[in-house]
C-alpha cells in the first residue's frame, strides 16, 4: 500500500536515509527540512536530483520544528496536495557534547525544543487529520541513551531523547483508539554514517568546559567518543535504522511493533526497554485499559 509520509529532519542522518528509502518503498515522501531555499538548499537539490535518478516520489518541504506556524503550513500543503496524511515519521534532532555543567539553561531549552517539542508542534498540527481518517502511524526515532549504558559528556541530548521517548509511549495509549498506531524506533550509537557527532553544539561556557578539560577529567571527552567507536563493529550500516523504518511502515496495520531496537553496540537498551514495556503494558491491563495496547480497526 502506498503511503504519504512527512519526514522530520531529513536534511541529513537517519532523516535523509528514512526518506530516500520510503520513497524506494514506492511511497509518497516529503523529506522535511528548514531552510530549503538557504542553508539546506543543496541538499534540497540534491534531493531532487535523487527522486529523478530513482523515478520515485520524494519532495523537498520546508518544515522548521521549532515553528509552529512553519509546521502548519508544511502539514496543510502535504494534506492540499495529496488528500490525506498516512505516516509521520518523527526524527528531527540535534546533539551537544560536552561537561553538562557547561551548558547554559537556555542551550538545554533550545535542544529541548527541537527534540521534545517539534515532535509535539508536528502531532498537533497533523493528528487532527489522521484522527478524521480513523488511521495512521507515527514513528518515534528515539535513541538507546534513553535507557541504554551511557557515556558522560552528552546529558542535554540524552535528556531530551528520554523526554522525547517518554512522550511517545504516552502518546501510544491516547491514539490507539482512533486507529493510529506507534512504533519507536531505538538507534544505537552511530559514530559513522550520520554527521550526529559532527554538528553536536558545543557549551556556550566555554570557561567552565575548560575547568573540566584542565582538571581530573581531562581527557575524557576524547576517551568517550573512542570507546563508542570502538564498540561499533565493523560492519555497522547507519542505513540499518532507515530499512528498520521502512520495515515498520510496510508491515500490516495491527502488526508493527511497539518498539524496534538498531543497535550494534548492544549498550543494553533493548534489555532495559523490554521490562519497562511489559510493566506498562500490565499497568493497563490492571487497570482494565488493556485495549490501547493495541490500536483499534475503524471502519
């Protein structure tokens, strides 16, 4: 079955593989991104250029997620365009590296804002219209530092995916009933084949972060991301994540999974994860709200 699909954050990363690989899939895919006629007007093109290459249908769409009215009027073209909404796939997301100390409050808010709350300006602006259609899917990308073995150094990011993760297992529950199904997906550690630690924003305390580097943590930095790397085999392929999410969206409606771990490194998320699940799961069931475990097939 063909899909229309919104893409968040698919300048680059897990967002431009997802939606290059949707769109192979023989659905309708608007790659979403800020800037398409400035700062990512080459990728943008680039794109395009792919969508010819591959006859598939994959289109550029501006969509900021930290705008609400931005994500509005990405969500209403995609809807004007086509008639309907099938799949959001919710990726959008930046990273920091460094002491956590060295961050100011506002840093925390602005990554905040783009993992946690674009995710909600882009549910509010299009559940409206997969509720009408009493069908649909979101998929989360969340990340295996949400409850997986963590390195210090990244506590802004690993905050806001926790958040973000969070934010999905509730929203899970609430659509269920209206025929929206959830699935969230939990990369590992990826060091190559996305420019995550590339991009990763630095503390704006740039005197407090030196306190660190010249004091009993000197080092540690530098000795984090090696160990990461180091526990990413050989063979790791960041295109994993996008074929997982492709996998999710060909599934039969009422057989996607909850949750799709990605994760080379093996950091114990999908451990964690699984009994975190389960006690939801009978929570709801004691409290006799074991239907929204599952959603529900309307009309």
């Amino acid at each position: 079955m063909k899909h229309v699909i919104i893409v968040t954050g698919a300048s680059s990363g897990f967002g431009a593989l997802s939606a290059r690989a949707l769109a192979r899939a023989g659905h309708v895919v608007y790659a979403g991104m800020r800037e398409t006629a400035g700062r990512n007007a080459p990728q943008a093109v680039e794109l395009e250029r792919h969508a010819r290459e591959h006859r598939v249908d994959l289109r550029a769409l501006e969509l900021d997620v930290v705008s609400t009215a931005s994500v509005d009027a990405a969500v209403a073209r995609v809807v004007a365009e086509q008639g309907r909404l099938d799949v959001i796939v919710h990726n959008a997301g930046h990273m920091a590296f460094g002491p956590a100390e060295a961050f100011t409050p506002e840093q925390f808010a602005a990554l905040y804002d783009v993992n946690v709350l674009g995710t909600q300006r882009v549910n509010r602006a299009a559940l409206p219209q997969l509720r009408r259609q009493r069908r649909g899917l979101l998929v989360w990308v969340s990340s295996s530092s949400a409850r997986g073995g963590t390195p210090p150094y990244l506590a802004p990011y690993f905050a806001a995916k926790a958040a973000m993760d969070s934010l999905a297992v509730s929203y899970a529950g609430e659509l269920a009933r209206w025929g929206i199904e959830t699935t969230i997906v939990v990369p590992g550690a990826f060091t190559r084949g996305t420019q995550h630690f590339a991009h990763a924003g630095t503390p704006a305390d740039a005197a407090r972060a030196a306190e660190y580097d010249a004091g009993p943590y000197a080092g540690l930095g530098e000795q984090a991301l090696k160990g990461l790397a180091a526990l990413e085999p050989a063979d790791a392929d960041a295109g994993a994540v996008a074929a997982a999410i492709a996998a999710v969206v060909d599934a039969p409606f009422g057989r996607r999974p909850f949750r799709v771990h990605v994760d080379p490194s093996q950091d114990g998320a999908e451990v964690v994860n699984g009994v975190a699940d389960r006690v939801r799961a009978e929570l709801l069931r004691r409290i006799g709200l074991e239907d929204v475990l599952k959603p529900r097939l309307n009309g």
